[in-house]
C-alpha cells in the first residue's frame, strides 16, 4: 500500500530537520518506508503499517500546526499517547510554566501523569532513569505554584552524599561546600526564572537550596519541597525528610535506583519507601521507563544497555 499525504511548509521543516531526527525515528519506529520530497510525504508498506503511520503523521501535523517543535522523542510521546487511548493534545497542551516564549509541558505520557499527580496529590514519588525530566517538571511546577500564591516559598534540597570528611577539604563556607552538589537544582531554577530574580527570591528566602541535613527540626508550611536524587537517602533520611511536612505544602521526591552512590550494604531510602507508603492515600508513586527519556537519543540507548547488563550480570541493586 502507498499513501501520499500532502504538508505544509513548517510541518516539511521539521520532519526534515537533521538534528531533530524525527523522519530517522518515524521509519524505525513505524516498520514502513516513508519519503519526504518537497511537501509530500510517501509511506508506503504493509496496509496496517501504513495506517498506523498515517495515523502518527495526523498527530505530528496537528502538533506542528498548534505551534509544537517536534523531535525524535515526539514520535515515541505519540506512540506512548496513542496506544493509552489519550489524546495526543492533552499531553502536549498541558502548558505548566513559560519563560521568555518557552513553554514547559509534558513530553510523554507518563510526564503527564508525573504533572496531574503532583497537581493533586500532597507527596509525590517520580522515580526512573537520567533524563526523564523529573528534577526540571518538579521545578517548573514549584515555579507555577509560587506564582499563583498557591505556596509562598520553594524549597529544593537533596542530599550530599560525599559531604562528609571531603567538604573539609574544600574552600569556603559550609554553603560554597555543599554549591557543587546543588548545582543541578540551581540549574533548573534559572532555567525557570531570570537570574535576578531568582537571586532576589534567595535572598529574601522565598527560594532556599539547601542540603539535606539542613532540613532536620523543620517543620515546612506553605511550601513547594523537592527532595532530588533521593535514591542517595537512607532510610533514616527519608523518614527525617517525609514528617518535615507541614501545612498547605506540597512535597516531590525525584530519584534513579539504577544510580545509587551509597556505599553497597547501605540500604536506599527511595527503595524500601514504596514497600512502606505504596497504599497510603495522597501519596502517589510515578515510575518513568527508558521510553520517557527527552534528551539527545543516545541517552535512552546508554540507559538501555546499562538496565540490559545489570539483569543480565545479575549487579541490579538488592532491597
């Protein structure tokens, strides 16, 4: 069978767009030839192959047109969409910050499910591999709820895994010491906000970066609270964390159990958490797979063969 469906110029741009990969991803995903030669675009194959792409280009055409920029990631995100029986607008449409004509939105469809459970939940768990985009929808999120006045701070902590005896070592105060393990936080919030901003929040408290540790005795009310690469938390930590929770708070715990810097006869708080909370109303447990990676496509292949080699070698970390 062959179907030739006719695009608009923006819509040709982007399917033929080097760096976005997308033509690349629709014919290894999709099992069937597909052409683009000026604004035509030629599938052809096996007629239920052909239908199921036709189907997927629909999508594509309608993104682009309601003013989406598409990727490789995008075909996966339509797929994801399609077969959940969700429609694909919802998922991208679903606008959670803008800053300077840059929109936030989910990406897949388990992003979207990750961005309606902190919406309505209290404690949410986002849990799965590097480049999921956890960390930075948590943020956008937090950004959005500080600007609705639906909390009236941000606070964004994670731990210091190897802030014992080598933060000694390093130059200047206890927060210059512990600034390269919160580099990453710092990173998403002025990817949120302008610098100045930003920094004037800091300084007034109404955003804190803080360690860890510093949460102890604290009880936070009317706050956004991310806890990232919580897989780096014992059990100990987790529990300090979790009843730090006070009134009219939201509270996003991110992490990576295929990544856990803990030394190995040392249990991870995010593991043995979801044996302990799993059935308790107003906690909700996300959990994004190799599909939802949004960055450059060798970062879903990398993490792919690491999960491959660990069952195959049997080094999966044990509970």
């Amino acid at each position: 069978m062959q179907h030739v469906v006719d695009v608009s110029n923006a819509v040709a741009a982007e399917l033929a767009g080097i760096d976005h990969g997308v033509l690349d991803a629709l014919r290894a995903r999709l099992d069937c030839t597909i052409r683009l030669r000026g604004n035509q675009l030629t599938l052809e194959g096996d007629d239920t192959r052909v239908a199921e792409a036709k189907d997927v280009i629909d999508e594509l055409v309608d993104l682009v047109e309601g003013g989406h920029q598409i990727g490789a990631h995008t075909v996966d995100a339509v797929l994801g969409a399609i077969d959940a029986d969700q429609p694909v607008r919802d998922v991208f449409d679903d606008v959670v910050w803008r800053h300077r004509g840059k929109k936030i939105a989910p990406k897949t469809v388990t992003q979207k499910a990750y961005v309606d459970a902190i919406r309505r939940g209290t404690i949410t768990f986002g849990i799965g591999p590097a480049g999921t985009g956890k960390t930075y929808l948590a943020m956008a999120l937090a950004v959005a709820a500080l600007h609705e006045r639906q909390v009236a701070r941000i606070i964004l902590t994670r731990p210091a895994v190897e802030a014992g005896e080598r933060l000694g070592f390093l130059p200047g105060d206890m927060l210059a010491k512990v600034d390269p393990y919160l580099r990453p936080l710092f990173d998403a919030l002025f990817d949120m906000l302008d610098t100045d901003r930003a920094q004037t929040y800091m300084e007034r408290g109404t955003i804190e970066v803080a360690p860890l540790a510093f949460m102890r005795g604290r009880t936070l009310n009317d706050s956004f609270i991310i806890l990232d690469e919580a897989q780096n938390t014992s059990p100990e930590q987790m529990q300090m964390f979790l009843t730090r929770l006070g009134f009219g708070s939201r509270v996003v715990i991110t992490g990576d159990i295929t990544q856990i810097d803990l030394p190995r006869d040392q249990a991870s708080g995010l593991i043995q958490v979801r044996d302990i909370l799993g059935d308790i109303e107003g906690i909700s447990f996300v959990e994004f797979g190799n599909q939802d990676v949004v960055r450059h496509k060798l970062v879903q292949r990398i993490v792919e063969a690491y999960k491959h080699h660990a069952e195959e070698t049997g080094l999966e970390r044990k509970r």
